[in-house]
C-alpha cells in the first residue's frame, strides 16, 4: 500500500511541476479562465506603436479614436482559437460600426511564417475580414498592453479608458453587452 501511496503522490507532483496546474505556464489552464478587468480599474489605453502594416485602414492612433467605443482584438492567423472567435468579431463589427465601433485586429505573429504581410493579407480575404488591422511583427503593440495569450479583447471607451478586457475564447455575450452599454444601444 505504501509504494502504490508513493506512486500516486510522484504522479501527482509531477503533473503540478510540468505545468498542468499552473497558469501561465499551461495554455489550457489560461484559456480556461477568462482574465477581465473591472471598471473600477480603468487605465488609460496604450497607442498602437511599432506596426508594420495597416490593412483595410491608414494608420490609426488611441487619440484619433477619442469619441469611439474601441475593441482591440489581439490575434494570430496560425491559433485556432484566435480563429474561432473572428466570426463573433466580425459580427460584431458589422452590428456596430455605423453605431460607433471601431474594431482594431492586432496581427502579432507566434510563429516566423506569420509574419508576412502576404500571408496575413490572404487570410482577412479568408475570413472576410475588412476592419482595420494593425500587423505587430515586433510585438510592440502587445508588450504596450502587456498582453499575454491569444486571442484577446480590449475594450476601450470614448475617453480612451480599458473598461473590460478578455482572454482566449468565448464570453462573446458579454462582449456584445458591453459594447451596446457603451454605445447606448441595444444589444
């Protein structure tokens, strides 16, 4: 009994160790749970600083987009669960933007291969993508709002606050819900 109890415990510690437990070290755990941040702790936005490429857009800057309800949409072709959630913002997109959303797409690449602009332009044609998107090859933008995973979303108000932040798939609701809230409008 007690070399089957150590057998467990060795088990078990080395599934802690190798990181299926911890965030931060283990994708599933963070993807898991959602990260947001309440209104009560608003910082003001990050500008969009080291892009490479504009797609759909001419450059766009926090300050020129004062007065606009803002969703950062942080991204890579290469994740499928980056992929996943462009349907819900490009829906997004299409019930707002005569409203007063703007949706930014933040193209910062994981992998070498992502960071051609050919290949990122081939697949907003793929996904039918027209909002603006900004291409961070040098993750400057990402480092500026020290983010972490993909996908994420950035909400930002009129006055260029984060207001609700969300990471990896899902909670499209209440993504859905802030915005209207913002824009005064019903979802």
């Amino acid at each position: 009994m007690t070399l089957k109890l150590l057998a467990v415990s060795t088990a078990l510690i080395g599934f802690t160790v190798t990181g299926a437990a911890i965030p931060g070290i283990c994708d599933e755990v963070s993807r898991a749970s959602p990260v947001r941040v309440a209104a009560a702790n608003q910082q003001s936005a990050p500008d969009f600083t080291g892009i490479s490429n504009w797609f759909n857009s001419k450059p766009l800057s926090i300050a020129d987009l004062r007065g606009k309800i803002v969703l950062v949409d942080f991204w890579t072709y290469g994740c499928v669960n980056c992929v996943n959630t462009l349907p819900h913002v490009t829906n997004l997109y299409a019930k707002y933007k005569d409203k007063g959303l703007v949706v930014v797409g933040v193209h910062t690449p994981e992998f070498p291969f992502e960071r051609s602009g050919a290949n990122v332009q081939a697949a907003l044609k793929r996904h039918g993508i027209t909002y603006p998107v900004a291409q961070d090859n040098d993750s400057k933008t990402w480092n500026a709002y020290r983010n972490q995973y993909w996908p994420a979303q950035y909400i930002i108000d009129q006055t260029g606050k984060i207001v609700f932040q969300h990471a990896g798939e899902g909670s499209y609701d209440q993504i859905d819900r802030t915005v209207a809230r913002l824009l005064n409008v019903d979802s």
